[in-house]
C-alpha cells in the first residue's frame, strides 16, 4: 500500500458505482475555500474506463502505463469532479474505507489539472476555482 499524503498528484482507490473501485487523483489542496468554509479542502477527480459505444469526456484520457491502477483506456470524468474537506478524506482513509495508492506521475497530474478547463463537462464552480476565466 503506498503512504497517503494530502498533495497533488496522490491517488486513492474508492468504491464507487456498480463496478467497484475507482481510481481518485488529488488535484488541488489542501486549501481554504472561501465557499466551504474555514477547514482545508481537497478536490479529486475520479479515473473511469472507455466503454465502447458509449460517448465520454476527452479531455484527458489515460491509457495503461501511465499509472499503475489504469488496466484499459480510462478518461477523467470531470463531471464528478468533487471537493472533500481534508478531514474528511483523512477519516475515509484511517477507516480502510478508502485506501491510498501509487501517485502520479507529474507530467499526469499536469494532464489532469490542464483537463478541468479543458473539459466542457467540468461544473463552472470549479472551473473558477482553478482559474479557468
């Protein structure tokens, strides 16, 4: 199990959905979000396989090798992009419910962060969080 550390690029597995884990990748934090309060915040977003015939985000596509979780082509679904207070991630983690995994690679995580406003699926919440306009 790789050792969790709240900072961009690190990466948990989640049970989400009927198809079990999903790979989660840390992507701003932690830091104080005005609209969220005084407690830090972390903002994940969630790695999801390309199923044929089924249309996805293409803003950042992942495929096997560029991080050890990613078995089949995968995309960021931007939509989902979620923040979480880092207590709770914290809490998810120290109760197995949520378990830490490999980071990634940095020029990943600037795919991945570039993807937010990239994306037309990102919620414009967040894209005025990372300064998209």
């Amino acid at each position: 199990m790789a050792e969790w550390q709240s900072s961009p690029g690190h990466t948990l597995l989640v049970p989400s959905g009927p198809s079990g884990l999903h790979l989660f990748v840390l992507i701003l934090g932690p830091v104080v979000v005005p609209s969220y309060g005084t407690a830090p915040q972390l903002s994940i977003v969630s790695a999801t396989s390309i199923r044929d015939g089924i249309p996805h985000d293409p803003a950042c596509e992942l495929y096997p090798g560029e991080h050890p979780f990613i078995q089949h082509p995968s995309y960021i679904a931007y939509r989902h992009l979620r923040i979480d207070s880092a207590a709770h991630v914290e809490k998810m983690i120290s109760s197995a419910m949520w378990a830490p995994h490999e980071p990634c690679a940095d020029v990943l995580l600037q795919r991945i962060v570039a993807g937010v406003c990239k994306s037309k699926l990102t919620p414009r919440e967040f894209k005025q969080l990372f300064g998209c306009f």
